[in-house]
C-alpha cells in the first residue's frame, strides 16, 4: 500500500517508521524545510507517563473566563483571531471538565503514554538512535501545600492504575542536587514519580528521519500540501504546491494543521492549536541545573537538561495558526529560571528561542485512525504529550492499517469515538479489550 504521511514532526516520522516496517510505501510529506521544525522543536523534551494529565478539569472554566477577561493567568491567553474555531471546540472542552470524565480522560491518556514507553525501549533495540534519553524521574514543584494536596488529588486517577508518586517535602527537595535553590524560595514540596525522564525529541526525530531514508521513504520537505485530494469519495492523495501525490491512503499527523487539511475534504476534526514558547539556554553552573526533569506547577514551566543545556518550555496561547514570538513571550521563563536557578547559571545572550503549535482535542485524547472519509486517516491532537505518545501512537495506527489486534485497546482514541449525551465516551476501560482490533 502507498500511504502518503503529512507532517515530519515526531509523530509523523515515528508513523512513517512503523509503516516502512511493515512493508509498506511511504512518501513523508512536510511544508518545513528541516524535519522537526514546528513543536517538535521546542517542547521539553520530557517522556512523562506519569504526567498524563488532561487540560480538561474542574479548575480550567475558571481558568479560560479569566483568560477571556483578558486577566493575566500565567498559563492560559487567549486572542479574537482564534475565536471561531475556539467556541464549538470550547463547548466540547468545557463538557470534558467534570471530575468524572478527568480521571476517565487520564487513565486513557495514561495508557497510551505508557504503551508508548514501551514502544520507545523497543525502538531503542530496533535502531540506536541518541538523543540523551534519561529515566530518572519527574517532579512536579507546588508553591504552596494546598496545591501540593490538590495535585495529589488531580493525580489519583492514574495511581489507582499502578503510577507510584511519592511527596518530597521543602527539606527533602533541598537535598536533590539542583534543586536547593528552588527550596529556599517559593517552593513548599514536589511530587516525585519515577517512570519517567525527559529526551531530545528533535534528536530523536531527525536521527529516526536518517533511518527510514535508508528504509526507502520519499522525503519531501519544501512541499506546502494544499488540499486532500478526493476520489471517487475517498482520499486518493495531496495537492500539494508542487503538484499532486497519488496514494492509496492519506494520513494527516501535522500536528494542528491536520484539521485545517482534513476540512478540506470536509472532514471535521476537534483539534485546536494551543501556542507553547520553548527555550534553550546554555548552562554555566552546572551545578545549579538538576539533572532529573521538572515542572513547575506555580509558573507552567516545564525543564529539562539536554547535554550542555537547558530546555524550558511553557505557556498555551490560543491564536489560531500563528507560530510568530518576541521576546516579551518568554518574560515569565525567564524570571522563573533567575528564581529556580540563580540570575548567572544561564548564558541568556545565547539562547535559542521558539514557537510552537501543540494540537489539542477537547478530552485530552489523540484522533488516531480513520475518519468518516475512506482512505483519510488521523494521528493528531496529542497536546503536550505529543513526544510521550509520539512510539505508541506510530504502532497503534500501523496497527489499525494492518488490521492486526492492537496492545491496547484503541477505540478511546479512533476519530470517531462514540459519544453520550453528555459527551463521555462508550467504551470499557483500558485495561479491558486489548487486542481490539478494525474489522474489515
């Protein structure tokens, strides 16, 4: 089978990897002139299952009003020009914030993240690739002990499925190396999980491109895709503005771009562009970066080390399919970094700063899967754990393709997931059904 992939971020190259495996012809399609080039580019880099959380929660109606009323939220802004294909994904969104469907959305986002783990350790022995992987942990900082305790709470829902969290208090934080600064400033304690770290995605993405040029894929960058090509009422390709691709299946995993391609086919997709600004700053004192990856719950800044750097990312902005950055955006990491790490640990005059677009559904689940239109398939809508989901996600849609029994089971993330009246979805819970399977 000839399957067209568009998009050659993480998700589309570890796609275009797996179906390469299986035997089939890959044409890896992207408008960037460098693989890795958008979100995949600038993230934090941290492999997290056991940050599978969703955006979807009882806290984020207050969060978004007060991003709409312009109040400065530290996380969350929100510009006119993403508001009409904000407000019906908004509505979708906002039914997704009950306790209820929060700790459902996490044990599936949880599921996946970790099945993807997996996949990233059997990748590894597949092809050694670096990209200075580690697996030491995360810790996850709070300002105060109310907050501590309330994501202790948020955190239930995957602990009832086996994630092992531990609270380190201020005193104990201060003896992890890195982090004493933290704990003498505004920092009351941290949760600790263990199956996690953090990784080089760009690394990673443009070692794996190198692997699959060998396999035989047909690499083309430069190449802006315009339109899905419809056929007889099915995706027969791309129009793209070099001219039209022919394939037998088109399978859209460009990010937030996928809905704009998939509508153009008529094909709806819940994805919205959350902006997120990343940047990677030399280190001076290496003694004052911690060496395990951390989220800071206060500022939204997640942080890793990436050889003889530091990356930080942080901030959702919704401004439509607008990658554009200036200094001021990054205002807060930098006050949090002076703060977290001390005003001369960073070399700042040679940063390397970013943008990108993370691709967020309304439940906090990837569309991974075929759509309404025969031959238009999805692998999007990963929001921040795009990197994390990026291996499970490429197995389970080859999977899906073949028509073999997946690991897990796949039906809370098809594109067309059943819902209920009140929009949570109809399927059993993931530890049920695995080796679920499309029938032909």
């Amino acid at each position: 089978m000839h399957i067209v992939v568009v998009g050659a971020g993480v998700i589309g190259v570890t796609t275009a990897y797996c179906l390469l495996a299986r035997g089939h012809d890959v044409t890896l399609v992207d408008a960037a002139d460098r693989v890795a080039s958008g979100a995949s580019s600038v993230n934090a880099g941290l492999l997290c299952p056991a940050d599978s959380t969703v955006w979807a929660t009882p806290q984020a109606p207050g969060m978004l009003l007060r991003a709409l009323r312009d109040r400065e939220t530290g996380f969350i802004r929100i510009k006119p020009a993403a508001f009409p294909e904000l407000i019906p994904w908004g509505v979708r969104f906002l039914s997704q914030c009950s306790p209820r469907r929060m700790r459902r959305n996490m044990r599936f986002a949880y599921a996946l993240s970790d099945y993807s783990r997996r996949e990233l350790t059997r990748l590894g022995g597949e092809v050694p690739l670096d990209f200075g992987r580690n697996e030491d942990g995360l810790f996850v900082l709070y300002p105060s002990e109310s907050a501590l305790e309330q994501g202790w709470r948020d955190r239930a829902a995957l602990a009832e499925v086996g994630v092992e969290y531990r609270r380190v208090g201020r005193d104990g934080l201060a003896t992890v190396p890195g982090f004493t600064r933290a704990a003498a400033a505004d920092v009351a304690g941290a949760i600790y999980a263990s199956n996690s770290g953090y990784g080089d995605c760009q690394a990673f993405t443009r070692a794996l491109t190198a692997r699959i040029l060998n396999l035989g894929v047909e690499l083309r960058l430069s190449c802006p895709v315009r339109r899905v090509h419809v056929r007889k009422g099915q995706a027969g390709g791309v129009d793209t503005a070099s001219g039209r691709i022919t394939a037998d299946t088109v399978l859209l995993a460009a990010g937030s771009m996928s809905a704009t391609l998939a509508a153009t086919a008529r094909v709806r997709v819940p994805v919205v562009p959350a902006k997120g600004y990343g940047v990677t700053v030399p280190i001076l004192d290496d003694e004052a970066i911690p060496m395990v990856g951390c989220i800071d719950e206060r500022h939204h800044v997640a942080v890793t080390r990436m050889g003889p750097h530091v990356r930080m990312s942080s901030h959702a902005e919704f401004t439509g399919q607008n990658h554009d950055w200036a200094p001021e955006n990054f205002a807060a990491i930098h006050g949090f970094a002076d703060a977290m790490f001390g005003p001369e640990a960073l070399d700042w005059p040679k940063a390397n700063y970013g943008a990108g677009l993370r691709p967020l559904t309304p439940d906090g689940r990837p569309l991974i899967g075929p759509t309404a239109l025969p031959g238009l398939w999805l692998n999007t809508g990963h929001g921040h754990l795009g990197w994390t989901q990026a291996c499970g996600s490429a197995s389970l849609i080859a999977d899906l393709l073949d028509k073999r029994p997946t690991a897990i089971d796949a039906r809370p993330y098809l594109p067309r997931r059943r819902h209920d009246a009140c929009g949570s979805l109809s399927v059993s819970n993931p530890e049920e059904g695995a080796g679920w399977h499309v029938s032909s």
